[in-house]
C-alpha cells in the first residue's frame, strides 16, 4: 500500500510567524497573557480585590488592571515582581534554546 504525500503540509507555525516578522511579538503576547492569567489565579485564590492589592503595593488600581490586562506589554520587570511578591509569589524569567 503506498500512502500519498499530502501537498497541502507545510511547514511549522513558528517557522510562517518567523517569516512574517511575527514570532517575537506572538510569544511575548502570549507570554504576558499566562502571566496575566497566573496573577488574576493567585489574586482570586487569595480573595483579594484590585483594590486591596493596589493598597498593598502602594499604587493605584489602574496600575493593577495595567498587570492584569493581558494586551498591555509595556511593563517593567520591577513592577511585575512587585505584584508576585505582594500575592506571595517569585517571578521567574529563564531563557531556553529556540
């Protein structure tokens, strides 16, 4: 039995972002989305508003919502690890081979 070769296989997702010019800004999307998503979980487990947290953190809520809105890219490191350490929490960051 001789299995045909589909001629509509192509090449990998990241290999078309790549050559679009889309990889880096597609993982830094959905790298901020899961860190959006694992503080929202750590700030709902703890039963803690924006508000309190905002407390906490001596800012304001806006700044909150900023962390916790998935699309908004442009924030610090330093503001990052504070909201972890305010919700008992460590940032991680690691590079890994591409």
């Amino acid at each position: 039995m001789k299995t045909k070769k589909n001629k509509h296989r192509g090449g990998s997702l990241d290999d078309f972002l790549k050559e679009e010019g889309l990889y880096e800004e597609v993982c830094a999307a959905a790298a901020k989305r899961v860190l959006s998503a694992q503080l929202a979980e750590a700030l709902a487990a703890q039963h803690k508003t924006v508000s309190e947290l905002a407390r906490e953190m001596k800012t304001s809520r806006a700044a909150i919502n900023r962390i916790l809105d998935e699309k908004n890219y442009s924030l610090s490191l330093k503001t990052l690890s504070r909201a972890a350490t305010a919700l008992g929490k460590r940032l991680k960051l690691e590079l890994v081979e591409a």
